[in-house]
C-alpha cells in the first residue's frame, strides 16, 4: 500500500510540501531541529492536523481536511517507534507487544507476541520488565510492539538516537533484516546522516516545513542546497555495494557496478550489503588511466552534468 501525504499550513508550525512512499521503501526525513521533521509523523499518525492535509494509504484516506474526513489515531493503522521507547515498566516485555493487539483474537495474541520478539533478537526475554533490559533491548520491544498492529504504515521518530553507536549497528541489521519480512511504506526521522544513508531509500529534506531536495542518498549529498541546509561541508557519490573478500593487507575488497573497491578493512561478513560514501575532494577524474599513482581504485565513468553554484561541488558521475 503506497502511502501519499500533502501537508500546508501557515502555523504554528509552517508546512507546505508533498511525498509519497512505496511499500517496502524507507524514506528519511532529515534536515534540522525545527524542520517539521516530527509533525509531518504526527500528522500521518492523526495526532497532528495541519491547515490542509492529505493523507492516503492505498487509496484509502484517512485524512483529507477539505472534505472533513479524519479518522482518529486508534483506527489509523499506523505503528510508531519513538526514540523513548514508551513502554509500559510495570508490564514484562511479552506483555508490552500484546497490549497492542487489541485486534487479534485473544488466544492468538501471546503466540504472536512471542514470534514478533523472536524476530527482533528478544526469544527468551519475554519475561523481562523494561528496567531489567538494555537501551538496544528495550527499543527492540518498542519495535515488535509497533508491529504487533500489523500496520500499514511503520513510522520512525529519532528511534536509534538514544542508545550508543556499537548498539545502534545491531539495530540497524534488526530493521534491515525486518524489510525482509514486512512490506510496508516505513518514514524515519533522524538527525544521523550515515543512519538515512544506511537504511532509507531515498531522503526527503526539509527546511523550515518546506521540501528542499528529495531523491536517492546518492542525489541528495551531490545536490548544494541540500547540503547546506544539512550543514554538510561537500558533495559526494553514493554506489551500493557488497564485501566480497578481506585481503591480507589489511583492506576489504568490495564489489560494486562499476568494478571492484578497496578500502580499509569493514568488519562485516561476506556477502553484507552496504552503501559507500565517496567524497568529492578524494575523486580524480581523468581522460586516461592514471599511472604512477598509489590509487587503488580506478573505475570508468561518463560525466554525464556539471553543475556550477556558489559552492565547489563535483561533477556528477555514473
């Protein structure tokens, strides 16, 4: 179900922009504190309701100002993660997920809980209270309960931002490995630069409620304006990747559509998908293969635009 949101309104928060998202795709949101970032997640989960707003799931609305169709939060199918986790501390983490099952028959509920867990790396904590659990932990019941509504639309709010970075990455790999299983439209909120990078498909960026750039990472961080409204220095590409092998040398040998990679070794296991950031002050173009250099990279490209602003940015290549 394709989730279509237009959002306008003039205060207290200015909103004037407009975005869909495919099942099974993650969008970021990014762009700074005061962007509107969080109100457009309010409004798609109904506890926010601008001047003039749509909001369509699979053709379905569930907001449309201007004929006055509102439905409320509860009978929006919505899963939201926050980056408080919310959850209930007298209740165990089992209990937590099934409260938010109010739809599905009662004898089904604990069963299914207890998959949901599974599947975000907690079987065998489902007895655990949230004070006895991590940060990591906790947000992952935080997860399984926002899918414990089977919803339709999975919305995200900073939810990785309180935990630390060695946790972060486990979580990463839960919600990717999640993608696997869920098709759903997913809209994350978050100030990580290298998180949107990560998970989302494309990223959408907002400055003061306004859309400023929206496209693919790799269209994103090549695009002046956005990175000035991200506070980004400079431009660079974007290639998906995957590790092929670990030399001896101390480098990971990835594989790419333009060829092979190298770069300092990544401690990922073969076969991991991932994305790489090229900067543009470490890409050299030449009509001719270089020689005499140290540079282990050297891939075919076409320029195919270049781009003049008040800022350096690099030519884009493919």
């Amino acid at each position: 179900m394709t989730l279509q949101v237009v959002l306008k309104s003039d205060g207290p928060i200015a909103l004037n922009l407009s975005f869909s998202v495919r099942p099974g795709e993650v969008l970021a949101l990014v762009g700074p504190s005061g962007a509107g970032k969080s109100t457009v997640l309010r409004t798609i989960a109904g506890l926010w309701r601008p001047d003039a707003a749509q909001v369509l799931v699979g053709g379905e609305v569930w907001l449309d100002r201007a004929s006055g169709r509102d439905l409320p939060p509860h009978q929006r199918a919505v899963g939201m993660v926050f980056q408080s986790y919310a959850l209930f501390p007298h209740l165990d983490a089992l209990d937590n997920v099934v409260l938010a099952m109010r739809h599905v028959p009662r004898m089904q509920r604990k069963p299914r809980a207890r998959e949901l867990l599974a599947l975000v790396g907690l079987a065998g904590f489902e007895d655990r209270r949230p004070a006895d659990l991590s940060g990591g932990q906790q947000q992952r019941v935080a997860v399984a309960r926002a899918l414990a509504r089977d919803p339709e639309v999975l919305l995200l709010d900073e939810p990785f931002s309180a935990v630390d970075r060695p946790t972060r990455e486990g979580l990463y790999d839960a919600l990717l490995a999640l993608r696997a299983t869920f098709s759903m439209p997913v809209v994350l909120v978050t100030h990580d630069m290298d998180e949107a990078q990560r998970l989302a498909d494309r990223m959408l960026v907002l400055d003061r409620g306004r859309a400023v750039a929206a496209g693919s990472a790799a269209e994103v961080l090549s695009d002046p304006a956005a990175l000035r409204v991200l506070g980004l220095r400079e431009a660079g590409a974007m290639i998906a990747a995957v590790v092929e092998g670990h030399e001896a040398d101390g480098l990971s040998r990835l594989a790419t559509a333009a060829g092979p990679v190298f770069v300092p070794r990544v401690d990922m296991a073969i076969g991991a998908r991932l994305r790489l950031r090229i900067p543009a002050h470490e890409v050299m173009i030449s009509l001719t293969p270089p020689v005499g250099l140290s540079a282990l990279n050297v891939l075919p490209v076409v320029v195919v635009a270049v781009v003049k602003r008040h800022q350096p940015v690099a030519p884009a290549v493919k």
